[in-house]
C-alpha cells in the first residue's frame, strides 16, 4: 500500500458509475485538516476538505459553512477580466452551486449540534465534458463521513437531462442546451432529501420519472462512501448538543397549554404579534417565578445568581417555547386539518395584484400572497447591457435576463444593515430568474438586454414564488412577449408516520414546524423550476410525487389570479424605453459596418444618435430614443451590406467616365457599368453628352457575370 510523506497509508475506493471511473482517496492531499478527500470522476478531480471546531460555540443555530471554490485553472484558463486575474469573492454561479451541496448536508445533523464545521469543495481539474458541480457533492460528503461527526450521511447528488427522450447524467453542453430538462437530485440510501429543476414546460410525470431514475442511480455512490468511511474507520467525535431539558420543555409546554389551538388561529398579521406577544409574556413569568421562590429564604447573592442563570438559559426556554409552538401547529394540521391561520390544507391565501403604477420605469409590477408582498420593476436595454459571465465554467458567456432579489429586514420587522445580497438573496433571485427563462422570446425576435428586480416589501413566507409571479406581472406590463405567463407557488409537507399532509401556500409558521418545503413554478402546459428541501432524513419518492401531482391545483389558481390582472404582454413597450430595431447581416460583411478603426460605425452613431451592437452572428441591433434617427441608422445599415439585385433599380453617382461608358456607384464599394448604348434612347458620341462626374442617377441592374461584374441601364428608367 502506498504511503504518504507522513507514514499514513493512503487509502482508496472506485467504482464504475454512469460510464465512468469514480475514486475517492484519503492522505495523499490535506494533512491538517479534520478531514479530507479527493475525488476523480473522468478529468475531473475536486478535493473536498471538511474541519471541526474543537468545542461547541455559543450561537442558538447549526454554524455550518460550505463552500464551492471555482479555481480557473482547473478549466485551463485565466480571468477574462482586464484587471483581476486572481479569483476574487464567489461568483453567483459558485454561490448557488455551494447552497446546492448544503442544503442535504444541513439536514443531516442532529438538532442540537452546535460544533462549528467548514466544508470546502475545491475544483482542481475539470473535465470539459460535464458539469464538475455534482462531483463537488460527493466530495463534500464523503469528507464529512471521515470527520467522525454525528452526520447522517452519506449523501450523494446527481443532475440529469433527457437526451432523445432518454434521462442521463453529466451531460455534454449541447446536451443540456437540447434537453428541456435540468433536474438535480440528492439522497441518501433511504430517500431523496433536495431536489432542484430548471424545464422547458414539462409535465409532472416526467419530474417524478427523472426522480426515480436519479435515485436509483446515486446508490453505488453511497454504498462507495460507506465503502470508504468502513476502511478509514474514523474515531467518533465527542460532542453535547444544546437541547432544551425535558423539565423546560414541559414548563413551556405547560405554560402555553390552553393559549394555542384554536386560540392562535387567526390571520397572520393578527397572529403573529400574539405569539409575540406571548413570547414576551413567557420570559416574563419565568423571571418573576424565580423572584417569586426567592422571595423569603434566599439571600440577595443567591437571587441575583439565579437570575443570571436563567439568563444564560433563556435561550433554551426560547427554543422550548419555540417548539411548542411547533408542535401545536403540527398537531392542527394532522389531527383537525387545520392550519395556523384557519385555512384547510388546499387553501390560498387572497391575492392582490397590480401592474403599470410606477410611472417612468419600462414595467412594473405589485404581487400580494396574504402578508407576503413582492414589487417587481423591469428595465430594457440594448442587447450590449447583457452580463459577461466568466467563470470557471463559462468563456465570455452572457446572461441576457437577470433577475435579482432584495429583501431588507424591516420586511419582517426587524432592524438590520443594509448590505450586499447574501447567498440566500442570490439563491431566490435565481429560482425566480429560472422559472421565466423558458418562456422568454428569443433575442432574434425581441433584442434586448432584460433586469428583472423584485423588492421585497413584507415576508411571511415564499418570498420566491412571490418574485416569480411579480416578476411575470411585471415582464408582461413591459411588453416583453414571454410565450405563457408563469405562476409560483410555495408548498409543504408533514409526515404523521408514513403517511404524508399536503400543504398549499406555505407560511412562515408552517414552514418551521414543517418536514419539507417545495416550490413549484409553471404555465399551465407545465413546470419551469421546481426546489424542493427535506428537513428530515430523506423521503421516498412516492411521497415527493404526491406532493408535486397536488401542487398543480393551486399554481393553476394563483396563474387564474394573474391572468385577470394581465392576461398578454403589452402590445408596446413603454415610451420611455429605448427602441430596437434589428438587422441580420452576412457575418462576412460585419468588417464593411464598422469600417477601418471603427470609422463607419462611429460615423453613423455621430450622426444619427443610435446605439449600434453587432453581435458575431451578424445580428445588428439599432437602439435609440428618436424613431426617425433609428430609421436613418437602420438604412444606412442596410445600404452598406446589400448584396446587389438583377431588376432592382438602385439611385446611384456618376463615379467615373470613359469612353465606352460610366460607371456608377449602386451601393457602398459596390460599382456598376453603364455602356454608352445603354444610357439613353437616343445614339450618344460620347458619355459626357450626358452624363457629368457625381451625378445622381437611377439605374436598373440588368446582370452580373460571372466574374461579379455589373452591367446597368437607365433605358425606360424613370429620372425622379
């Protein structure tokens, strides 16, 4: 067995998986740290490294960070950038991809745990052949397996598309450009624990087929990890987790006996500031029952000690109060079919939509859900405002449509700094961004650069399927002609036992006490994205399918909704969007548009005020605000790259005479011949009898020979 410079044996397990090689390996890379693995899969090779604080920190959540670090030169690049060449802060596309690998691995600890872990997946080769994203899963989990932590794992990830109708995994960049589906799937041996898709329209029961297929297919994976894990033989970690104690738990329990129930079933705004309320009343009594048993037989010295006490305890009361709170709603629901807020399990909150009431931007949009309000604003731009993408992945790539969320704390009440958007404000701008792009038209038939921008206004849960449907209003408001309007909706799931309670339009309170929560989005043919996270320890598919099948009936009323606010995209865009026309050219004649340094171009900007983008395709793109000046812009475009027409008649200068004849300028660089014979009727002696140098003239194209050359007429052509 080979060693490394340390004495440790190396150690490595392999597998064939999905036509490939699949190997993990422990100590030849990351001696220090808790522990570490590298994975090979193809080219591919990411080091997933996984480190324990040493003792539990005084925080009232799971500090767990992950990671995913895109490294350029694993794809065999430098930065596109002209000043940093160096990776810099995550790329939104590295920031999605690190709460992808997350979200199944969080769920997987105990509640409780409160020792800090870091994961780090680093990608150190990358294979151009697939997406290394899914190898960065495995690589995450498999570290954590050696860690010696109580984490439930392993887990193991997989994304997969349709090819000719056919589901299969790491497929090639024209694959996933033709398939209509993007579906990723994380579970562990026992259930499928986060789901996330990006589609075309499709129908539910092709989601529920990739799932089974997806899970079925991470199974080798697993039992590679446990493989691994067995070999390594880890020392268990010692470790506390911070509960609330049987005795709290039954104090709050007993405290709030006979004040929830029924008692909390009110609309959200009234209900929440009665738990508030309650809240405040509960901490409240627990300090003066301290002073109450204190009141005679114990010294000053003592009271103020246990007073302090229960200051650092209150956070376990909180959490105790916190859970019972939990526990009746999901008592509610299972036993009576009642919800928080009074609602049956199928219920919407009401809705209320407007569009068009900011009045100088392009769109605008106001979408309310209950106490959750989303506004959207939409903006137009040339085709030349569209994102550069550089990542590890991605050369000069550009995203055309970008949706961006913002969400400030006085949405739920609470005082906060303002800031630049975390990972989950990037993650729900992106859902939301996900689920428009399948029905936005082509940049062939609408040329423009699109930002789509929800604020968040009020949140009481499904902020992102609120900026789905603010952002739908607020496209269709602009006159961006989207092929279907898209609707989003928030569901969740209890499980009593095995079997499984449905809920439509989630909130907060729900949420919380939930074991999952989904989002689906769709028109009414089918499903754009979906997102779906598991807060127990996986769920069978079956259940996953129920839980999509009923998701349909509510989309389908929230789309209702929408459509009787604004059933098509404007006829128009706004007046104080630019305006775009577009020109297809021959890519050989992009040279001829923009001139020597640029000269024709500018000129024609100078002179007429357009904005001219030419894309390498040969797609030209006219902006401006003057309908007149764009027109000027648009003929001049034209007229530099017309190819020359037999039976045309063309208005052209006289550019030079001999004596057999004139040649005459038809079109930019492009020159005919007019024989003497053909200028007029009558016989000439010579050109000058009737024409003049830089004479306009009209002239018909009566051949090209097969040398290029041009031969004119102005015979029976009318000199307007």
């Amino acid at each position: 067995m080979i060693k490394n410079p340390n004495g440790k044996d190396i150690i490595s397990v392999k597998t064939e998986w999905l036509g490939r090689e699949l190997s993990l390996e422990v100590n030849r890379v990351g001696f220090r740290s808790t522990a570490s693995v590298l994975v090979r899969y193809g080219d591919t090779v990411v080091l997933g490294t996984a480190q324990v604080g040493s003792r539990p920190v005084s925080l009232d959540y799971f500090p767990l960070s992950v990671d995913y670090e895109e490294k350029f030169y694993a794809a065999g690049k430098i930065s596109g950038s002209r000043f940093i060449k160096r990776e810099g802060r995550p790329s939104d596309e590295a920031v999605l991809i690190g709460r992808l690998i997350d979200r199944p691995i969080r769920p997987l600890f105990p509640d409780g745990y409160r020792q800090e872990v870091q994961v780090v997946t680093t990608v150190l080769s990358m294979d151009p052949d697939f997406r290394p994203d899914m190898v960065g899963m495995i690589a995450a989990s498999a570290a954590l397996m050696l860690t010696g932590t109580p984490f439930s794992g392993p887990v193991a990830g997989v994304r997969i598309g349709q090819v000719g109708g056919e589901f299969k995994a790491f497929l090639s960049k024209e694959e996933r450009a033709a398939s209509a589906l993007d579906l990723v799937v994380a579970g562990t041996e026992s259930g499928v624990i986060m789901v996330e898709a990006g589609a075309s329209e499709v129908t539910e029961e092709t989601i529920i087929k990739g799932l089974e297929w997806a899970f079925a297919n991470i199974q080798p994976v697993i039992k590679l990890q446990q493989e691994l894990a067995k070999k390594v033989a880890a020392p268990a970690q010692e470790y506390e987790l911070v509960l609330p104690n049987a005795e709290i738990q039954e104090l709050a329990d007993k405290w709030l006996a006979g004040k929830m129930g029924k008692n909390l079933q009110k609309a959200y705004p009234e209900r929440n500031a009665m738990v508030q309320e309650l809240r405040r009343e509960f901490h409240e009594d627990m300090t003066k029952q301290i002073e109450k048993e204190s009141a005679e037989d114990m010294d000053e010295a003592t009271f103020l000690e246990l007073k302090a006490k229960y200051a650092l305890v209150r956070e376990q009361y909180d959490e105790a109060f916190t859970e019972a709170l939990h526990g009746d709603v999901r008592r509610g629901i299972i036993e009576d079919q009642t919800r928080p807020d009074g609602r049956k399990l199928d219920e919407i909150r009401e809705l209320s939509s407007e569009v068009g009431f900011l009045p100088r931007v392009h769109g605008s949009s106001l979408f309310t859900r209950g106490v959750t309000q989303a506004m959207n604003i939409v903006t137009l731009a040339p085709l030349s405002f569209a994102q550069i993408v550089d990542t590890m992945e991605v050369t000069d790539g550009e995203r055309r449509y970008m949706h961006h969320y913002n969400a400030p704390k006085y949405t739920v009440g609470e005082v906060g700094r303002l800031g630049s958007p975390g990972r989950r404000e990037i993650g729900h701008g992106y859902l939301a961004e996900r689920a428009l792009t399948a029905v936005l038209p082509a940049a062939e038939d609408f040329p423009y650069a699109i930002r789509s921008v929800t604020e968040i206004m009020s949140q009481n849960g499904s902020t992102s399927m609120a900026a789905t449907c603010s952002s739908c209003l607020a496209l269709m408001d602009a006159g961006v002609p989207i092929k279907a309007p898209v609707a989003g909706i928030a569901m969740g799931l209890m499980m009593d036992g095995d079997k499984p309670y449905v809920l439509s339009d989630i909130a907060d309170a729900e949420d919380f006490a939930g074991d999952m929560d989904f989002k689906v989005t769709g028109t009414s043919k089918g499903i754009t994205a979906l997102q779906m996270d598991m807060k127990v320890e996986g769920l069978p598919v079956a259940v996953l399918a129920e839980a999509i099948t009923k998701s349909k009936a509510g989309r389908m009323h929230i789309l209702e909704h929408m459509i009787s606010i604004i059933s098509e995209p404007r006829a128009t865009i706004s007046d104080y969007a630019p305006r775009i026309e577009k020109v297809k050219i021959n890519p050989e004649k992009i040279g001829t548009v923009i001139g020597k340094g640029g000269e024709t171009i500018n000129k024609i900007t100078a002179e007429t005020g357009a904005q001219i983008d030419i894309a390498e395709d040969g797609l030209v793109t006219i902006a401006g605000v003057d309908p007149v000046a764009i027109q000027k812009a648009v003929d001049w475009v034209k007229g530099l790259v017309e190819e020359p027409e037999i039976g045309k008649i063309y208005k052209g200068a006289v550019v030079g005479i001999k004596e057999f004849g004139a040649f005459v300028n038809i079109l930019p660089g492009i020159d005919g011949m007019l024989h003497i014979s053909r200028i007029s009727d009558k016989r000439l002696d010579k050109v000058e009898d009737a024409l003049k140098l830089g004479q306009e003239v009209y002239v018909l194209l009566e051949a090209i020979d097969d040398r290029g050359r041009l031969s004119l007429t102005m015979k029976n052509v009318p000199q307007q």
